[in-house]
C-alpha cells in the first residue's frame, strides 16, 4: 500500500473565538491554500470522548468512550480511562500501520499515549519525553504551562523531518485556554506559539496532507452546582459522574458542563424533575433520549445525562459549599464548546460536518460513523 504523508493535529480546547482575537497568518495560510470549516464536536465535549471519536471517525456508541473516567454503578467504583482496552473501535494509527505503514502518536498529555496508541510504531509524550528527543530539543516545560505545547509541535517537526513517518497524530493540552480568555496577552501568545510551528511544518513538508482540529471549545463559567447534594435534598441517593474527570485537576478542578447521573435509591422521574428545575440547566435526558439524540451507549452513562448552560458547570459530590456556588473558572463539556475549526491542506474538508469526519476526509474511514 502506498501512502500519501499525513499529519493529523488536534489543538486541545481551541475555540474559534481564540481565533477571532489573534493573528494566526499561517493558520489562515492552511484556510486560503487549503480548506477551512466550522464543524461540530462530540457530546459530552471532554478530550476521551472526542479523540476516540477523531481517531477512529466513530460515534461514542461505537468507540464506547464516554468519560474521561468510566464508573460502574454495581460496585459504585470507577477507574480513568487511560488505556487502549477501553476503545473499541480501530484507530486510523492502527490501520495505517496493519497496512504497512510507519505511524507516530505525539501528545503533550501522558494520559493519551496508551489511550490512543495501540499499534503505533512511535508513541511520544511531552511528560515522559524519550532521551532522544530532550538530547535534540531541551526538556519539556511541565505539564501546567503554557509552553508545553510548542515542545510538543517541536517534537512533531523534528520527528517528521528525521523518520519520515506515513501518519502523524499529535495532539496539545488545554491548560493555557483554561486559564487565559481569548484576546488576553497569554492567550494571544499561546496561539502566536502553534501558529508559528504550523507555518514552520508547512514549510518543511509541503507535500504533507495535514488536517487540524480540535475536540472541543472553551467558555468562562461563573456557577457550579453539586448535582448529588441536590437530589439527597429531596431523599434521593445519587452518584454523579463528570465526563471531565481526569488526573489533571488543576485544568478545570473536575468541573464541566455535563454530566451522566446514577440513581441508586429514589424515583429516577422524579429525579429528572429535579434536575430540570435548577438554575443553569439547560436540559435533563433520560438515558434513551441521551442515547439517541448524542450517539452515546446507553449501558454506560447512567440513567440520567444533564447539560449546563453557557455558564454553567458541575461539581463532583461534596466539593462545594453549598448546592450552588458562585465561580471563576473556564471549562468545557456542554454543547457551547461544541463548535470547533477544522483545516485541511492536501484534503478537501469543506463537506465535513464533524470533527471525527477526519477519518473519512483522509480515505482511511473502515466504515460509516455509528
């Protein structure tokens, strides 16, 4: 099998408001001698569920990713999702390299790197950095900075340059966009950064088919509210589980904008009614409308899934004052991080409406979408 070279970028949390308020001349370089469109992210708008869904071109109902964190309602336990065992759809890495071809997955955050790289030839991330590359590039800045990120794009140049890889998935953090607004100083020179190293790949490999994206959007929020503690209220025994639960708290303290709820004890109706009444929520689905209407599997995300407003996000049980608390913080997981850019150069992305269409705008699709 030939292959034509592909590098797929996923820029973590990049909302197109970000673009709005920074020059990015070689991104708009990628727009005029390429492609560019808006599309829509996977719901719940969390990293897991979107780069299972990119990397394999599948709706959760296939990948069964989710959550960030997977939790079983017999045991009342859960566990991160930070290995390949959890995806159960085939990845674009995976097909490239049964085919014949040489693939690398490059990834700021360690959580991804056996996550998403089952079957790669090369698998780097900027918190465990081989010898090699820290010899050619300097150690990475840690994880909570906001210059993590340029290390991992040098990473990218670097290894494209030198191994000749047949396909590339490289994907940043969020942490700078969860920190700073978009058309903030910090925030102008983040993207000044990846909009730098992208004109420096462009210059390099021209002849590069490349796509970047992102998994989800990034907005201020201002109210959390514990949905447990609002349900024991009224005598319902309940576990709530956010889709952006991980290891790396200090981005969003667990706090998103959606959220799947267990019932354990109590009327699951009466529950939803509940839920609906609450300042901030903008919708409360039981399992099957969630299943139908957000592609999700119905076994694995309780009985009850619930949305924020623009401003809204949810708190894990017991971490808040009151049931509804007053705060500052920037986050993600409902639909209003849903709409994400998307370039292509050597691939035509105008008839994408999806960011997990990557698979099929790259021919390397094994089937449709569910």
């Amino acid at each position: 099998m030939t292959f034509r070279p592909t590098i797929v970028i996923v820029l973590d949390g990049l909302d197109p408001m970000y673009l709005e308020s920074t020059e990015t001349p070689n991104l708009e370089a990628l727009a005029t001698y390429g492609s560019f469109r808006l599309v829509q992210a996977v719901i719940p708008t969390v990293t897991n569920v979107n780069h299972a869904a990119i990397i394999t071109g599948s709706f959760p109902e296939r990948t069964r990713i989710v959550s960030n964190f997977r939790f079983d309602p017999k045991t009342r336990q859960g566990t991160f999702i930070e290995t390949a065992e959890f995806l159960a759809a085939p990845t674009i890495l995976e097909r490239v390299a049964q085919a014949g071809g040489r693939t690398v997955l490059i990834t700021s955050k360690r959580k991804l790197l056996h996550f998403l790289g089952r079957g790669v030839h090369t698998a780097v991330t900027a918190e465990q950095p081989p010898d090699d590359l820290v010899a050619a590039l300097g150690t990475p800045p840690q994880i909570y900075s906001e210059t993590v990120d340029d290390w991992t794009l040098q990473a990218l140049l670097y290894i494209v340059e030198h191994f000749h890889p047949d396909l590339v998935y490289c994907t940043t953090t969020d942490y700078a966009l969860h920190r700073w607004p978009p058309g903030t100083p910090e925030a102008r020179h983040y993207l000044t950064q990846i909009d730098r190293r992208i004109g420096e790949l462009l210059q390099r490999v021209p002849d590069h088919r490349i796509v970047v994206t992102a998994d989800h959007g990034m907005r201020a929020k201002r109210r959390a509210i514990d949905l447990a503690a609002a349900l024991a209220h009224y005598g319902i025994e309940a576990t709530f589980v956010p889709p952006i639960r991980d290891r790396y708290v200090v981005h969003h303290q667990n706090m998103g904008g959606a959220g799947y709820v267990f019932v354990h004890r109590g009327s699951v109706e009466q529950a939803r009614d509940i839920l609906a009444g609450l300042p901030g929520i903008e919708a409360v689905y039981d399992s099957g409308q969630a299943a139908d209407l957000f592609h999700l599997p119905i076994s694995d995300i309780g009985d009850l899934f619930v949305l924020g407003d623009e401003h809204t996000v949810f708190a894990p049980s017991g971490t808040l004052p009151t049931i509804a608390t007053e705060i500052d913080l920037r986050s993600h997981g409902s639909r209003h991080e849903a709409i994400v850019p998307l370039w292509g150069l050597g691939t035509d992305v105008s008839t994408a409406s999806w960011n997990i269409d990557v698979p099929r705008l790259l021919g390397l699709a094994s089937e449709g979408r569910a």
